[in-house]
C-alpha cells in the first residue's frame, strides 16, 4: 500500500497546480495524474454528466492502482465526492473544496469570506455550503471570475491585462464587506496569485486551494500510515483524454516545470 | 426542399453571431441551430476528433431535414467540409473559413491581410490555406487571441479590460506589415467588433466571417432555387448537446435576441 501513487483527477490541466503543491510537500509520494481533456470545462456540464465522468476518470487511476485519490477539479469536488467514496470506498478521496473551505474558517478573523471561481463553480454555491457547515456564522461573498482561467491558460499571470480584470472582479466584492480572507476556489487562478494579491491588498488572506489539499492529504497519509517507504523521489505520470500537445504545453505553466508530450498517455474514456 | 430549414452547426453558442447574420439577410428562411455544448471546444480537440463530432451533430440535422448545411465552427470548418460533403452529398455544405478568407482576399489592396481567431484555428492555418489558394501573392499575419473568447462569453463586448486586451493581441501584429484587412476568424470575434475596431483603427477593414457566411448562404440559395416561398417570417428550433440553461443565458448575448431555456431541446450525441 505504502508504495502505490496517489491519484489526482482533474477535468484537465488546473489540477496540475495541485500536483505542484503535491509533489513540493511529498516528495518522496508517486502520482498518477488524469486530465480529462476531451471533456473539458467540466462548470459548465450537468452534475449527473460530472458524476459520470468523474468515475470513469476514477476507474483508469484505480485499475493503475492508487492509494489516496485527490480531486482537483472545484466542479467534481462539489458534486462527484460522495458517488466516488461509494464506488471506491474504503480508498480515502480528498477533494479541494472541502479542504479550501476548511482552512478559509480557520484563517477567516472577520468572518467575512470571499471565494472567487468559475462560474460553474459559484452558481454551484459549494464553498459556500461548506464554510456554513463548519462555521454557521460566516459571510460568503462569492464572484465569478470566468476570465482568470483564460488569463492562466493564455500565461498571462501578472500583466496590465490581468491587474485590470482582477481590479473588475475584486474591487466591488471588497468594498461589499470587510472580507479578510479570499479563497482561490479554482485550480487555474493560482498562478495569478501575483495579480490578485496586488488587487486585493495585504489585509486580505489568500487561500490556496492546491496547497491546503496538499497539507490535507500530508495529514491523512500520516494518519493513516500509508506515506511512501521509498527515500528517492517519487515517479510521475500523467495521462488525458485528449491533447497530449496542448497538455504537456500549457500543462507546464501549470506545473511550473517541463512536462514533455512523450510523458502524456492518452487514454479513451 | 424549398421549405425545409437551413442547418446550422457549431461546436456552441459562437455561431449564434452566424445564426444572427443568417437571419438577418433571410428572415423568411427557418433555421436548426445545433450547439455541441457537450464537447466544446473543439479547438484543443485532434482533428479525428472534430470530424467525428461534426458527423454525428450533422446526423441529428439531417434526420430533422435540411436543405443546406452551415459549419459556423471554424474548427469544424476548417477540418471537417470534405467529410461532411462527402457523408451528405448533395447536401450544400457551407463553411465559414471558406466564406471569411473569400471575402478578405476581395477587399484587401495591400495583400496583408490579418487572421485572429483561436489558438486551434491559428495553429490549424486554415485561413491562410484559403486565402493563399485564392490569392496566392497574400501575406497572411495570423494571431491567437484566445482571451478574446472568454471576453465574449462574459458579456464584457467593449470595457478597458477588453481594449487592453486587443491592444496586447492586435499591436504587435499591425506593427509587423501593412495589414489593411483584419479577419474575425472566431465566431465569438463579432460581439467585440467595436473594440477591435478601435484599436486597429479606420485604415484596417474588418472582416465578419458570420456576415460573409450569409451573403454566401444567401447566393447559393438563389443560384439553386432554393430560397423559402413562405411570406412569414421562419420558425427557429436550438438543439444543444448539454446545458440549456446556460446555451439561452450566454447565447442570447451572441444571437442579440432572447433566447428561453424552453426553446433549447438537449440531445444526446
């Protein structure tokens, strides 16, 4: 057991983010990432559609043979954790809005949380269910910011372009309410973390959701006494539906180092 | 035949921009407007991919009975006429490539003409395929603006945020040549016709590949005698392959009309 991946599901190359953040805090952790390319933005599809897809994407991982599998897709996080846990169980399945919800609380001094996502994912109101739960007396001020994923995948982390939109999106959710906490509910906006963090000033806190899940999934590693015996570094794979091209280039920006298209398997969902 | 409505495909809302061009020079003709919302974009798709894709949607059209066929996805457009034609011959296959790159190489007198559109489109070289086979002295500057998508989909048609981002596309390309005609090779492009004006400025004539379409459609219809006999106005049906709701609420902003998540049948490809 110690010595298998852990998966990491994605609709396609933002989870690659989280996989960043994986690999820094575990580095002696193998993983198995799935991209699901050929059918992605998974915000704008129908949660039955997402459940689907999130299964079979579990199914490829599984038959490889993972030992925790994490979900770094916001839109299958919110509405494909309890399908996957009956499917899989007892394999843990950590997935990025419970763990960006849970640090938001802990961080949050005000109570006043912002979340900024796809649309997708704040039409879908998941992180706001999420912070209430664990602290019913919050204020969730969530903003779609469709455009940072374009802003991301177009590696446009901190340009004039993107100070501007980031001025647009976050300026009138701040003057709202005194938010102290802003939530990066969507795996793309972390590499505008620059941008944002400019626009949203130093008395705001900023959440990651790629680095709270990789604190969470380090915690249930140890707990569980599943962490890798190995002392070298651990191997990396990824697979996507569709592009192995496109993967491997934009998937870099993401990653923050080289993935070349040789090291994508494409697989048929 | 004359009766039968005219079939328009595109791999989402873009070619509601088409549909809106369409009937506006044929208001007495009827329309099936299928959006494969299920699997766009087709950009980042392989080219086996698109053309599998365009021969199921065009199946659905066909079954409804159509009298002529619009690819209004460049994409699709660009890789997909040749088996379309030949799986639906003698259905007219019109494709909006062939229309926008047509009507540049007639209205460009320096020969440089500019293409933007996707990243897909841009790296396929469609247009300048077409527009070399017409024109062979041309130079064709082609530029990605994929930000220029998202901009679309976000209603956000001519705001700084959108200026800047021609500005950042559009500079650098007018700077490299005397480009005199610029081709909105997407069909999201049209709805931010008023900023990528401004910035390319009066010398430079835009190209709208959804107006060259119809004039296209609108010939052929002629030529065969199979324009509409009705003196009503036509019936328009939307088929979209997932998401109704958001097909209406986004689409509407393309079509320039109301569109009601009641009038959009979801079909499974």
């Amino acid at each position: 057991m110690h010595n298998l991946p852990i998966g990491v599901f994605d609709s396609g190359i933002g989870g690659l983010t989280v996989l960043r953040a994986l690999r820094q805090a575990l580095p002696r952790e193998s993983f198995l990432y799935l991209g699901d390319t050929a059918r992605l933005p998974y915000g704008t599809k129908t949660p039955a559609s997402v459940v689907r897809y999130a299964l079979q994407s579990t199914a490829v991982l599984c038959q490889q043979g993972i030992k925790l599998l994490v979900v770094a897709c916001n839109t299958a996080s919110a509405v494909a954790l309890p399908s996957l846990r009956a499917a899989y169980a007892p394999l843990p399945v950590i997935g990025v809005v419970e763990s960006g919800a849970k640090a938001a609380c802990m961080v949050s001094r005000s109570g006043h949380i912002g979340v900024i996502g796809t649309e997708g994912t704040v039409r879908g109101g998941s992180y706001e269910r999420e912070i209430i739960a664990r602290r019913p007396s919050a204020q969730v001020h969530a903003q779609a910011c469709q455009l940072f994923v374009a802003l991301a995948e177009e590696g446009w982390f901190d340009t004039p372009v993107t100070r501007a939109t980031a001025e647009a999106y976050l300026r009138p959710l701040l003057s709202r309410a005194p938010v102290d906490t802003l939530v990066l509910g969507c795996t793309h906006f972390p590499v505008l973390r620059e941008a944002i963090a400019a626009v949203a000033g130093p008395g705001v806190t900023l959440v990651d959701s790629a680095q709270t899940v990789a604190q969470h999934v380090v915690h249930i590693l140890e707990n569980q006494g599943f962490a890798a015996m190995e002392s070298k570094e651990g191997d990396l794979v990824f697979f996507a539906t569709e592009g192995p091209e496109r993967f491997a280039r934009v998937g870099s920006l993401f990653f923050g180092a080289t993935i070349r298209p040789e090291d994508v398997t494409l697989v048929d969902l």
